[in-house]
C-alpha cells in the first residue's frame, strides 16, 4: 500500500488506521481460508468457483496484505465463505461499544442477587463434521462468587 | 533482552492483543521513530503494527525462484539457508529499508540490523552476497547477546511466527 509521507501526528495516526483495517479484512479471511485449508483441503478455487471469477483474480485479492477492498468485495467473500459478519466499533474515549442497531448497553447486576456457590454452563456442541482441536473442553465452565 | 539493551516496540495504537513481539536494538528504535530521512516511518509503524497484531503477513522462505512480482509484497523473509536469519521488510518508498535478526520463540523478533537496500545494492555485487554477509552479522551480534542460545526453530511457517502468515512459494 502506497502512503504519502505525513505532515504531522494526526496525518499518522489516519494512515495508519487505515492500513491496519484494510490489513485487518484480508488477515480475516484468510485465517479461515488457512484453517479450511488445513482441515478440509479447501483450495482458493472452490472459492473463485463460488464467486463464479477465476482463481487468478482470488489470488490477487490476497497478494497483498492490506489491500483496500470494497465493502461489496468483503461481503461476497463472507457470502463465499459462509460467515456471519459482525461489525462493531468502540469509541476510544469513553469505551462505549456501537452496532449497526445503536450503543451496546451492559446490563448491572448487584452481586447480591449472584449465586454463593459454582455454577455451571455448557457450552454449545461443536458440528459432528467439525474435529474438536486438541485441549478443548467439553463444556465451558462459568465460575461466579458473591462478593 | 532489555539486560542486552534491546527495546520492545509498541504499536502506534494499544492492541486487544498482541501476538507478536517486536525487540530492536537502540540504533533501529530511533530508525523507527523517524529519526532516520529516508525512512518512512509511518511505512515503518504499519509494518510493526500488523506484525505485531497478528495480522496476514507474506512470507517467503525460499531465495530461488521468487517470482519478481511476489517480491514486491512479502513482509517477511527468512534467508534460506543462512541460519534461521529472518527479514523483516519496509519496502515504502522503495526499494525500502530492510530489519534483520533471528526469533528468540514463536513471535518474538530480535532485529538486530537494518538497512537501506537502496544503498546496501551498491557495496555487494548481488542480492546472495548482500543475504551471505548481513546474514553472517546478525549471528555475529546474536551471539554477542545471547551467547550459546540457539536461535528459535520450528516445524512449519506457523510454528516460526505464530498469528495469521501466507507462504507465498507454496501453490494454493
């Protein structure tokens, strides 16, 4: 990606944001290209034959580690690849979390009201296609204490 | 490392989480600051910041055959058959600034030179030479850090630098 020399620290940091976005879409997709990859010997061509474009083209995409895609790129990749995409951005001065339908609300829960003892939640199954990596439990445990 | 004098760097915007880690001696921390004219150290800090992120990098690890177009793109290379001796490349404005060193563990990159490949092209003969000797310094250094330590090995492209990486000489 070609950037032009900044003028000052604002002109930096706007580079910069924008570089590691657009690095961040292709590193994405292609940390699932490399797992399909690994565990279903997917190949780049079933990709460009879901697009319906050549293989040459889905190369390219990815020759560059932080190419400036349009939205409409990203959302057929995610339609290639079936994935849900979820968007959020945080606001860096107060924290505050944004989806497209508004501002993320936490919800306070008084400690009074949180069981004294272990509780206990399962996590949903992994697909029977899907192998369970190594070292993963069975069910995720959610240890709450009263204060 | 910091015993050694080698600085970690930062990326220029606090990470969720940082899979890599980037160590530099005093002279490339300044060259990263900016301190340097014909380093573009903006260049510079988007390089670090997707490496230490984790984000896709380029690798190649092979000196044959690297296709010129290829050549272009890859972030990092690793200096075939010159003792685990890995670049790391800025290649903005071209034909860039090069950072050379070992890993010390999956992630963990020591640069311990740097330099203009611009000006580096015009003391050797050819890009081999330059790899032979710059490579041959780093261990030099490597070693005067961190004495009989062998510098980190792995299985595979992961293994070597953990996070999200593309082998550019192998065939999709």
């Amino acid at each position: 990606m070609w950037t032009k020399r900044s003028k000052t620290k604002d002109d930096d940091l706007r580079q910069y944001d924008r570089g590691m976005l657009r690095s961040h879409f292709a590193s994405l997709f292609w940390a699932v290209i490399s797992d399909r990859r690994r565990l279903h010997k997917f190949k780049l061509q079933n990709l460009a034959d879901r697009l319906g474009i050549g293989k040459s083209q889905v190369s390219k995409w990815f020759s560059n580690a932080a190419p400036n895609w349009r939205t409409d790129t990203i959302a057929d990749l995610a339609w290639a690849l079936n994935l849900e995409f979820r968007v959020q951005a945080i606001d860096r001065e107060t924290g505050a979390v944004y989806i497209a339908s508004g501002r993320v609300t936490t919800q306070v829960v008084s400690t009074d009201s949180l069981p004294t003892s272990v509780s206990e939640v399962s996590a949903p199954p992994l697909p029977e296609s899907m192998p369970r990596p190594k070292g993963l439990p069975n069910k995720t445990e959610v240890r709450l204490e009263a204060a | 490392m910091r015993r050694a004098g080698l600085i970690r760097r930062d990326p220029l915007r606090p990470l969720p989480e940082q899979v890599r880690e980037l160590w530099v001696t005093p002279e490339i921390a300044n060259l990263l600051d900016g301190k340097v004219t014909t380093f573009s150290s903006c260049e510079g800090d988007l390089v670090v910041g997707r490496f230490l992120s984790g984000q896709l990098v380029q690798v190649s690890r092979l000196a044959k055959d690297r296709k010129r177009r290829q050549a272009k793109l890859i972030d990092v290379e690793e200096l075939e058959g010159c003792g685990n001796v890995w670049v790391l490349c800025i290649r903005v404005p071209k034909p860039g600034w090069r950072l050379v060193g070992r890993l010390i563990q999956q992630g963990v990159f020591i640069a311990l030179l740097a330099f203009d490949k611009h000006e580096e092209m015009k003391k050797h003969k050819d890009v081999a030479t330059m790899c032979r000797v710059r490579s041959a310094e780093v261990i030099a250094i490597w070693n005067s850090f961190f004495g009989p330590q062998p510098a980190h090995s792995a299985a595979d492209l992961e293994g070597f630098l953990g996070g999200v990486c593309r082998d550019v000489d192998e065939a999709i």
